[in-house]
C-alpha cells in the first residue's frame, strides 16, 4: 500500500469514528505521523477528497490551519456540479451514491448509463443538468 493509500485510509478511518460526519486536521502533524511532507498531505486531501467523491473540504492556512474535511449533503453535493461535469467526475460522483447508500446498484448502473460519452458524445453541460435531475429524484 502506497503512501497516498495510508494517508486516506487513516483520514477515512478517523472520520468515521467521527459523531458529526466532520474531521479536523493540521496538514503538518499528519505529515509527522506519516513521516512526509505537508504537500503529499495536500495531494491526498485534494484527489480523494472531492465534491465529486462526496467530500467537503475547507481550509486555513497559517500558523495554526487547519483543514476540515465533511461528508457532502446531497443538495451540497449537487451545487457542486456546476454547469458542466465530464464522464469521469460523473461516475466518481455515482459511485460515491452507490458507496454511501444513496442509490442502489441497479440505479447507479442507470445513472451511468445516462450520463457515458455513448449517450452523451461528450455534452458535458448536458452531463449536468441530467445529474443534477438525479440527484433531486433520489432526495
């Protein structure tokens, strides 16, 4: 297992332990205990903590920062769509549905199936707005 692999695997492991759905880290005491530098910290927390992977992050720098990481809300997470979204990110975002519940595997198959680039031929604004209508039926 990789470094990046250690380091989400403890983040996810301390926030599920977490009552509030919602963790609390400094980048620089997570590097000491991994033994790295606060960027791999930064790299890990930004690709596998996305809004597009169900995450909320919130950040300050400083003497003291912080960085705060939630699990989205499904209305949060759809705000995060935007007005375009390509495949990938879409099926990140299904997946994340499928992981925490939201949808079950028959319709995470059909959300997949709607927003591919064989059915979309790479409209990525369409992409989105077709999402964002899933997301509010699944509410």
């Amino acid at each position: 297992m990789g470094m990046s692999d250690r380091i989400e695997a403890f983040l996810l492991e301390l926030l599920k332990q977490e009552q509030e759905e919602q963790l609390r880290i400094q980048r620089n005491e997570l590097a000491q205990i991994f033994g790295c530098v606060p960027s791999q910290i930064n790299y890990v927390i930004a690709t596998r903590f996305s809004p597009e992977k169900g995450y909320v992050v919130e950040s300050r720098r400083g003497g003291g920062g912080y960085v705060t990481i939630r699990r989205a809300k499904q209305s949060t997470a759809a705000e995060y769509i935007g007005n375009s979204i390509g495949e990938k990110e879409a099926v990140d975002f299904i997946e994340m549905l499928y992981n925490a519940g939201k949808a079950d595997a028959q319709a995470a198959s059909l959300m997949q199936a709607a927003v591919s680039s064989a059915a979309l031929k790479e409209q990525d604004g369409i992409r989105a707005d077709i999402l964002k209508n899933m997301l509010n039926m699944l509410k």
